[in-house]
C-alpha cells in the first residue's frame, strides 16, 4: 500500500511523530512512511543524537509550532 510523505506545509507535525529519547516514532502511516523513506532510524543517526540530548539541543522544541 503506498502512503503520502509527511508534508510540513499542511500537516502539524505533533500528529505524526513522537520523539522516544534518539528514535523518532511514526505516529500515523504518513509518518511511517516518511521515517521509512527518509532513513531517520539508520543506527548512525540515532547515534548522532545522543550528544546532542546530554547537550539539551535535542529534541527540539516543537511547543512554538504553529497551525498556518
């Protein structure tokens, strides 16, 4: 079944992805889908991320994002 990317234009992102420490979740098919297509789960990006968290940098804070 083939199901549209993550469109950030449109589509809050709140609705699709969940940060779980290093590892983006796909909340819905979109979101999968995009976490698929995108290779965001690759061990080496994960890795990435985890200085990035003892920093505080990461995630981002997404509690500014506005619906346009």
């Amino acid at each position: 079944m083939l199901h549209p990317l993550y469109n950030p234009r449109t589509q809050p992102w709140s609705e699709h992805f969940a940060w779980n420490g290093t590892t983006l979740k796909g909340m819905t098919a979109i979101g999968r889908t995009t976490i698929t297509v995108l290779r965001i789960k690759e061990p080496l990006r994960v890795r990435h991320r985890e200085p990035l968290i003892a920093l505080e940098v990461f995630p981002p804070d997404l509690s500014s994002e506005t619906d346009e």
